[in-house]
C-alpha cells in the first residue's frame, strides 16, 4: 500500500544571478574604507580639539566640576543623615545634646548684658583677623 511517486528527470537547479559591482554596491574593502576615513580623521583632530575646547572654556569647566561635586557632597551628607536618623535612639540623643548645648550657648554668652559685649569683641576680633581689617585688642 505504497503511494505511488513517479519521479521524473529533471530536479529544480537553484539559479544565482551574480550583479557586478557598481556604484551602490562598491567592491570588497573600499566599503570599509568609506567609513574609516572620516573616523579616523576625526580622532586625530579630537586632541587638538579638545585642547582649545579646554582653554577657552577652563573656568565654566572648572566651575560646573565645583558645581557637581558640592551637589554629590551635599548627597552623601543626607545619606549618611538618614542613615543615622534610621538608627533607635540615635536622633533622641543628637536632639537632646543640640538642645543642651543651645542652653548653654545662651546661657553663657546671651543671658547677660556683660557676656554679650564680650562675644561681641570676640566676634568682632574674629572678623577683623579673617578679613584682614584692623585688629582688635584682646
């Protein structure tokens, strides 16, 4: 019970067409060449190019580096905040020693007439010896 196939002669014969090249598609190594040139003419102008970038904009770079490097400062400072606010106990404790030392603060140099003209000669020194003005007795 075999199907009957009759076989004849001739079997399909794939037929390539084989196109020379041309102007769309150009010959072997001349594509790659194509591209490379201006990539590699390219990289040898970045150097110069960015050394006149670099000196005529040297202080915008230098200021936005400034700039990005305050802003990952004041990043890791919050993290590291947080992370200790996270801690049981630990904000309690830094509330209560920034509320004593404020009562000391007071205390010492805000309560009397006398201790405040004293902070105020110490501030006043302290500011005449940072901005270089006259300097105060002591």
């Amino acid at each position: 019970m075999e199907p009957d196939i009759k076989s004849t002669g001739a079997e399909a014969q794939p037929s390539l067409k084989t196109d020379p090249s041309g102007a769309i598609t150009p010959a072997g190594g001349e594509v790659w060449q194509e591209y490379l040139t201006p990539i590699s003419e390219f990289l040898k102008k970045l150097p110069g190019s960015l050394e006149k970038f670099y000196t005529e904009y040297k202080d915008i770079i230098i200021i936005v580096g400034i700039v990005f490097a305050a802003f990952i400062t004041v990043k890791l400072m919050l993290a590291l905040l947080a992370a200790i606010n996270d801690v049981p106990l630990m904000a309690p404790i830094f509330e209560i020693v920034g509320i004593g030392y404020t009562g000391w603060f007071v205390y010492r140099y805000l309560w009397k007439a006398e201790s405040r003209s004293e902070l105020s000669h110490d501030f006043a020194a302290l500011k005449a010896k940072i901005l270089g003005g006259a300097s105060a007795e002591s």
